[in-house]
C-alpha cells in the first residue's frame, strides 16, 4: 500500500482559505441588498396597514413595541454595565501587571546594554588588537624565514 505525503506547502495551502472571486462577493453583496430592502418595504407597509386599520389594533402592536423597547433597553443597560466591568479590569491588568513588566524588561535591556558594551571594551578590543600584533609578527616571521616569497 503506497502513501502519499503532504508537503509543508501543500498543508499550508490546504489550511488558508481561499479567497472568494470578485464577481460572486459582489453578486451577494447586491442580493443581500436587494432582500434587506425588500424586507423593510415589507415592514413599513406592514407597520402602516396596522395603523392605518382599527384603534384598538393599533394600541395592542404599539404596547408591544413599548414593551419590546424596553426590553431592549434592559439588555443594552446589562450590556454597558458588563463592558464597563471589563474595562475596569483590563485598566487593573495594565497598571499592575503589564507595566512591572516593561519597567523589568527595560531595566534588563539596559542591564544587556552595559554588559554587551564591557564585552566590547574588555574583551573584544584586546582579542582584536592581539589578532592584528600575531597577524603582524607571522608576516615578519615568513619575510625573515622565506625572504623571497
């Protein structure tokens, strides 16, 4: 039985969603348009027939918009309160936890900063100039040993 391997490309292209052609988004685009205007002109001459028609059928649908409102008000009151709570807690997060650690992160950075500079001078500087005194003392070494080369 043989089987077949996906290669690392053939996975990644088998994840990423392709993109939908121009022509059909736009074609859904326009039906999407053409039903939400349909259905609005459907409830506007709705809402008009029932107004339009007996007083006691229109105070009936007009309490229950006033009741549907505010309901609506209610979740919209639960909501904000729930957004308000979460902001709070994203402000505690920030100022007690995410800047301890800028500041440690920035203090290592500096900390990184001064030993990479002493590196530099310490150790780096010597190696460097010893590097250039050897190169120096082997060229003099093979004038000397082999002076025609």
């Amino acid at each position: 039985m043989e089987e077949t391997k996906e290669t690392p490309t053939q996975a990644a292209q088998a994840t990423i969603p392709q993109p939908i052609p121009a022509g059909e988004s736009k074609f859904k685009s326009i039906l999407i348009g053409i039903a939400a205007v349909i259905f609005l002109g459907l409830l506007i001459t709705g809402a008009v027939m029932l107004l339009v028609g007996e007083a006691e059928t229109a105070a009936k649908w007009r309490d229950v918009f006033i009741i549907f409102i505010a309901l609506e008000m209610l979740i919209i009151g639960v909501a904000i309160v729930l957004l308000m709570v979460q902001l709070a807690v994203l402000i505690n997060l920030l100022q007690h936890e995410i800047r301890p650690i800028l500041e440690s992160t920035n203090d290592t950075v500096n900390t990184l900063k001064g030993t990479a500079e002493f590196l530099s001078k310490n150790v780096s500087e010597p190696v460097i100039k010893l590097n250039g005194y050897m190169a120096g003392l082997k060229r003099l070494i093979d004038l000397v040993v082999r002076p025609g080369q």
